[in-house]
C-alpha cells in the first residue's frame, strides 16, 4: 500500500514535470476508478465519461499548482466530486427551463453483461436499493458512506478530499453505518450476495 | 467488561468498524479476545465489502480505453492552445457586429432635437439672418470696394443729401423757395 502510494507520488512528481508517460500512467491508474466514482452518483454512463474526460482535464491543467503528491489520490477525488457538484447545478438550471423528463440511462442495459437477463434484474434491484438507502442519508453522510465503503477511501483520504476534520467524517461515517444496519432490503439483497 | 459475560453493543460495533482505535481500551481488548464479537464485527465488513463489490461489479465500464482519453485530452488541449487561431471566429464576429452598428449608424435619419434646441438654433439663424440682411443694405448704399469712394473724393462722409440738396437743389425745392 505504501508502496503504491510512493509510486503514484513518484509519478505525479514526474507528471508535473510534463513527463508523458507519467501522466499516461495516472490515467492508467485512476481511470476506472474516477469513471465508477462519477457514475455511481450521477448513473448516467454517457455523462460519465464525459465528466471523467473532463476531470482528467481539469487534473492535468491544476496539476502544477498540487503542492504534495502524496495527497494526489485524495486531490483528484476532490476534483471529481466538484465536477459531480457542476453537473447536478447545471441539471437543475436546464431543468427549470425544460419542463420535459429527460430520459435517464440508468435502466438501460449498459454492462458488458447485459445480453444476461438475471443479471440484468440483479444489477437494476441492486442499484434500486442503493439508492434507495442513500437518497435517505443527509448530504454529508451520504459522501461518506460512499467514499469509505464504495469508492474504498480512507478516512485521511475523505477527510481531505472533502476538507473536513477526521472526527466529522467519523461522525457522518458512524451516523451513517447506523442507518445502514436498519435497512433491511438492502442488508438481505448483500447477505443474498454473500452467501 | 470481562470478555465472557459481555459483547459489545450495537453503537461499539459500529464504532469498531468505523475506526477500531476509538473504542475505549477495556473494549478494545474485549474486542481482541471476544470470537463472538469478532465474528459480528467481520460479519459487518463483510456485508459492506460485499456492497462496494456489487457496486463495482454492476457499474459498466466506460467505452473508451484510458489510451483513449489520453489522447483525446490531448487534443482538447491543443485545440485549446491554439492561441490567435482559436479566437478568429470572435473577431470575424466583432467585426460583422461593429460594422452593422456602423452602417445603421451611418443610414439612419438624424436624431430629432427637443423643443428648447429647436428654439435655440431658430434664434441662431434668425441673428445670422439679421446680419447678412444688414450686410446687404450696406452692399446697397455702396456696392462699390472703400478704395473707389477715396479715389473718387466721394470717400467724405458729411455729403449727406442735406448738401447735395444745397449744391444741387431739388426742383421742389427750387419752387417752394419763388
């Protein structure tokens, strides 16, 4: 783990230097990750790509001013959570003006498993409960719980990418699990999984 | 808390997953020795571990490579570094936009003046009137340069009518004074 991270430290130092195949490598890297990130908050797989695309942009043009790399991973989250935050204010100032249902994509079949009807259902009666129990979560314990337990954050790493102290984000965590664990649709859809 | 008569509770358990270290130290090393407890506290990880698999596992994976971005920010930062290039359709369009204003300027019928500069230019060319009708009467009495009245002797200004009469009387005047 340690490891990685001073990898990683090691080729944002490298990147800022303009050294292209570093920054090749940390789109490598993050790729994936930053693109689930986005897409499990705005459930739209064509609007995560392009906001991905986007955060990859802001990163590279914001890179030079990152004063410590080893806190890069945490930068970038940061990065993809405020362009999150643009993309919901611009939805709801063109919602105010477009009246008309956009259709949203997270009901069509965009998984490399799609063509497989159980899991299809599966994939859709999960996300349903997700976001059934996060919907219910006040705003900060919602990032939380996300970046802890679906994004694989740690609680430095949160608390940075979200300017906090780390007692708050404990806090929200702690609110959080607690609401978690009254949820029985989505606790027996996991235990269903885990056995 | 002895490890055999007592477990933690629901509000331990979860500060235990939350962050192990801020349990107090009796619990803490409950914690440590307790398999029930244990068991319980995996038992959550694992649920919530199995969360983030199932969203990882149900999220699609984006259509392009990261080879592909990569290139693709490329461009879009180059087309963005384009510098003077970049910004020829503003200028073509400042430029349309300053020459129509220009133009509708130019046609456009004068702006009417209000009541009060309409009086004031009136008197202006009533007084420029005035003057040149002035000049005019003094072309009358003497269309001639002041260089030919000298010349002639007429230039003495007292030969008013009153000494012509004299010099010359009128016939009128001839017969009023038999």
């Amino acid at each position: 783990m340690a490891a990685c991270a001073n990898k990683i430290a090691a080729l944002v130092e490298k990147a800022k230097a303009n050294d292209k195949d570093s920054q090749e490598q940390l789109v490598d890297i993050f790729y994936q990750d930053i693109f689930r990130m986005v897409y499990y908050r705005i459930n739209s797989r064509m609007d995560a790509e392009d906001l991905t695309q986007e955060i990859f942009m802001q990163m590279f043009k914001s890179l030079p001013g990152l004063k410590e790399p080893a806190r890069f991973r945490s930068w970038l989250f940061m990065i993809a959570l405020n362009r999150v935050r643009d993309f919901y204010r611009k939805k709801s100032v063109m919602a105010f003006f477009d009246k008309t249902k956009q259709p949203e994509d997270a009901d069509l079949p965009d998984t490399e498993d799609s063509d497989n009807p159980v899991s299809y259902v599966m994939r859709k009666e999960f996300w349903k409960q997700f976001h059934a129990f996060t919907d219910t979560l006040p705003k900060g314990e919602r990032e939380v719980f996300t970046l802890r337990f679906v994004d694989h954050l740690g609680i430095r790493e949160i608390a940075e990418t979200l300017k906090k102290n780390d007692s708050t984000v404990k806090t929200h965590l702690y609110r959080a699990l607690k609401k978690f664990r009254q949820t029985p649709e989505l606790h027996s859809l996991l235990e269903g999984e885990a056995l | 808390m002895k490890s055999n008569n007592f477990h933690i509770d629901e509000d331990q358990l979860i500060i235990a997953v939350v962050d192990q270290d801020d349990l107090p130290v009796a619990v803490q090393s409950h914690l440590s020795e307790c398999p029930e407890c244990l068991e319980k506290k995996r038992q959550l990880e694992q649920e919530l571990e199995t969360l983030g698999h199932m969203a990882r596992e149900f999220a699609p994976l984006p259509r392009a490579k990261a080879g592909h971005i990569m290139s693709r920010i490329r461009a879009a930062v180059q087309g963005k570094n384009k510098g003077f290039r970049s910004w020829h359709p503003v200028f073509a369009t400042c430029f349309v936009v300053l020459f129509l204003i220009v133009g509708m300027w130019m046609t456009s019928p004068p702006i009417k003046d209000s009541s009060e500069q309409i009086t004031a230019r009136l008197i202006n060319e009533m007084e420029e009137d005035q003057y040149f009708i002035l000049e005019i009467k003094a072309l009358e009495e003497n269309a001639l340069p002041e260089i030919y009245p000298y010349i002639s002797g007429e230039s003495y200004n007292c030969y008013d009518d009153e000494f012509i009469n004299y010099v010359v009387p009128m016939e009128e005047t001839l017969n009023n004074s038999v």
